[in-house]
C-alpha cells in the first residue's frame, strides 16, 4: 500500500490551493479528480470577482495555472475517485479505483455536484438538449429558443450567455421573484430576448422524433394549469448539492449533508479537514474556495507537525 | 503523452468509420473550457489503450457537419465506434473509469 503525507480529495479551487500548500510545506501530496480539474469553475467563462484579476480571468485558464502552480511544487494528479475512507492507528486508509492508499492527513474538498430537476426525460435527454453547462452547450442551439431553469446567479449569467446564440431564452423559475444578485436581475430583465416566465416549474422534458428536445411540460404553481412549451435545449441551473458522501458517518454533517468544520477546517476526527463547498457556512465563492483550502492546507502541516513527524 | 489526432468533417470517414480499430471521438471546440479539462483524461486513455484503441478529436466549431449528423448537442462528448457505428456515448466529464468501461465494452 503506498503511504503518502496529505490526500487531497477534489481538485476544484479548494483542493487546488490546498495542494499548492501541501506540497510547497514538502509533503508529499496526492489530489484526486473523479471529473475534471477545475470544479465549477470550469464550467464558467470569464471570472470578473477574483480579486487581483482587473480585466477578469478565464475560468478554465485559471484551474489550469493552479493545477501547474501546484504541481511545479510537487503536487501529484490522479485522475480517478476516492470510494471510501476509513482510519487505521496514525493514518486514513484510501479506498480508490486503484487500490488502497495511506495518508497521514486528508483534505475533503469535493465540491458540489449541480442539482437536477427529478424529471422524466431529463436523464435521457441529457446531451440531447438537456444541459447543465451553458458555457459549453449554447453554441449549439443557434437561432433556436431555448429554456433556462432557475433563479439565482448561475441561471441568470447563463441565460444571458445563451442570449448570444438563441434566437429566444425562457427563463423558468418557481417563485415569482429570481434570487440572482440585482445587476444581474438588471440585465436579464431588460433583454429583449430573454422572457421570464414566473412560478412555473418543469414536470417533463420531451422529445421529438428524432430523439432530441423538443418541449417542456409546464406546470403554473398558483393556478396549477399546465402547458407545453415547444424548445429545443433546457439549461438547468436550480443550485448544488455538497458531495460529501464519503465523510457520512465518519462526521455530523448537517441536513443539506454539508460536514460541519471549526474555522480551521477540522471536521474532529484526527487529521481529517473539509474545506470549500463541503462545508457548512460556505460562502461558495471562487476566492473563499481558494482559502478554504490555504487554511486546511496550512491547519494539516500543523497537524502532522505537532502530532505525527 | 499521446495527443489524439484531428478528424474533419473532411476525413471523419477515412478517420473514423473506415477505422479497423474502435475509435473515440473527443468533440470539443475552442471556447469550451469543460473540453480543455477533459482532454488530458483523453491523453491518459490514449497511452493506456495504445493499439487496440484510436483516438482523434473534432472541433465542432469547424465541422459542423459530423457533428450534425450525430446528433451532438452538448461538448464535451465522446463517440466511441466500433465497426463505423457509434456504441457508446459519453456526455460531459465523467471519471476515467466510466471512459474507460466504454471503451472496453467497445473491445470485447
């Protein structure tokens, strides 16, 4: 069984800066990615809130200049998911696609994964017009209306975003109010391509002969009357659930399943931290991530100073 | 590090369909920061399944036509072929396992 000085497990912001950290203190430090490196930020085009970036910063550019910095460290990747952890006298046992690994300390910064809607045909339709990316996806529904699904800051950045490719953008959201922050409310509210279409929610998503989106089943929540709404591409964006799956009975986690941390990022058991969007209390900004990460990074050198070396 | 090579709208046939091995096929395009991230999960599978699988790349941006035709409505996707017909499809970023599980069911 290899052993190892620090587990990272997620490679979005926070275990990105916790990795920088680790492996810049010389320890040896392993973070595993189950998707792709970068988090959500990979999944958003340009970062104007991270401090020290005037002109705003590519998401993507910017996870892969962390992973580098990282990594120029010492920092190792392992593209794969950690299954279970389990403690052994002085060390955390890592089950992993590739068999088991021993760290003195480890880092859970797994992130959120997106919330779906719960809806028939939205799991089989997924590529085939249901997205939950629309950084990625819009470009290809040009000229086309399409639905966007929520009301918060994602759903109304990426309703905005679709606008440069869809010829008409619904943005469907359960209350009669949206939640996104007032600029972006602004914005939206104002384009003439986007119409918000309030206390609605989706009950289905169709699809045509040819195997692709072709409506939504609408449900008015006041009036409970229903309707369908002919689109080409459903972009979901009703918030994230913390993935913390692998600290459920090692940690008290609370009832949206984030573990609770003190402010240095322990969860109370020995050597083991949760830091970012796993956490109760998270801010869920890119620079509170980044942080996150720092303080449990710098908490877990301690650790293993003070109790381990 | 193998770096899979470009197909086109052009050369998909030759590239892809008339390909005695399986293939997968990374559609991805420029401003697709998802696509960035995946690739070098791709690059890890193409040493791994050096020989028994091909891989190439398709910018969807360029070659609207292949992607088109199947259907891709979301990047980044991978096609796997076996045989010139699509047997697998993997949609957004999954773990390497889950790639790789296609891609040896595309060989059995």
């Amino acid at each position: 069984m290899s052993e190892i000085d620090i587990a990272i497990i997620g490679g979005g912001p926070t275990g990105l800066a916790a990795g920088l950290y680790a492996a810049r203190a010389r320890r040896r430090t392993v973070l595993w990615e189950r998707g792709v490196l970068g988090g959500q930020i990979a999944l958003t085009s340009l970062v104007e809130n991270y401090p020290g970036f005037a002109d705003g910063v590519l998401g993507p550019d910017l996870a892969i200049d962390m992973q580098r910095q990282a990594e120029s460290f010492g920092m190792e990747t392992v593209y794969g998911g950690v299954d279970r952890l389990r403690r052994e006298p002085g060390y955390w046992v890592l089950a992993t696609s590739e068999g088991e690994v021993r760290a003195r300390a480890v880092i859970v910064a797994a992130g959120a994964d997106p919330v779906k809607l719960g809806v028939p045909g939205e799991e089989a339709l997924t590529g085939r017009g249901v997205s939950y990316c629309a950084t990625c996806d819009a470009a290809f529904f040009g000229g086309e209306v399409v639905a966007v699904v929520g009301g918060g800051d994602a759903a109304v950045e990426e309703a905005l975003f679709t606008t440069r490719y869809a010829r008409h953008v619904y943005l469907i959201h359960r209350r009669d109010r949206l939640r996104a922050s007032a600029v972006l409310q602004q914005r939206a509210l104002a384009h003439e391509r986007i119409e918000p279409l309030w206390d609605t929610v989706v009950e289905e998503v169709a699809a045509g002969p040819d195997g692709q989106v072709a409506s939504l089943a609408l449900r008015h929540v006041a009036s409970g009357s229903r309707r369908d709404l002919p689109v080409a591409g459903v972009f979901i964006f009703i918030g994230h659930r913390p993935s913390t799956e692998l600290l459920r009975g090692l940690v008290p986690l609370d009832g949206g399943g984030h573990a609770y941390v003190n402010l240095w990022m322990e969860t109370g058991q020995p050597g083991l931290f949760a830091a970012g969007e796993v956490r109760v209390d998270s801010a869920r900004q890119l620079a509170t991530a980044a942080g996150d990460g720092v303080t449990a990074a710098v908490r877990a050198e301690h650790y293993l100073q003070q109790y381990v070396d | 590090m193998s770096h899979p090579a470009d197909t086109t709208d052009d050369t998909f046939d030759q590239d892809v369909v008339k390909s005695d091995l399986p293939v997968m096929v990374d559609f991805w395009a420029p401003w697709c920061g998802p696509c960035r991230m995946v690739a070098p999960i791709v690059e890890e599978l193409a040493d791994e399944y050096e020989g028994r699988v091909k891989f190439v790349k398709l910018n969807t941006d360029e070659n609207p036509r292949i992607a088109g035709q199947y259907g891709i409505r979301s990047i980044p996707t991978l096609l796997v072929f076996k045989g010139g017909q699509p047997v697998g499809q993997i949609v957004g970023f999954r773990p390497k396992s889950d790639l790789a599980k296609h891609l040896e069911a595309a060989l059995v």
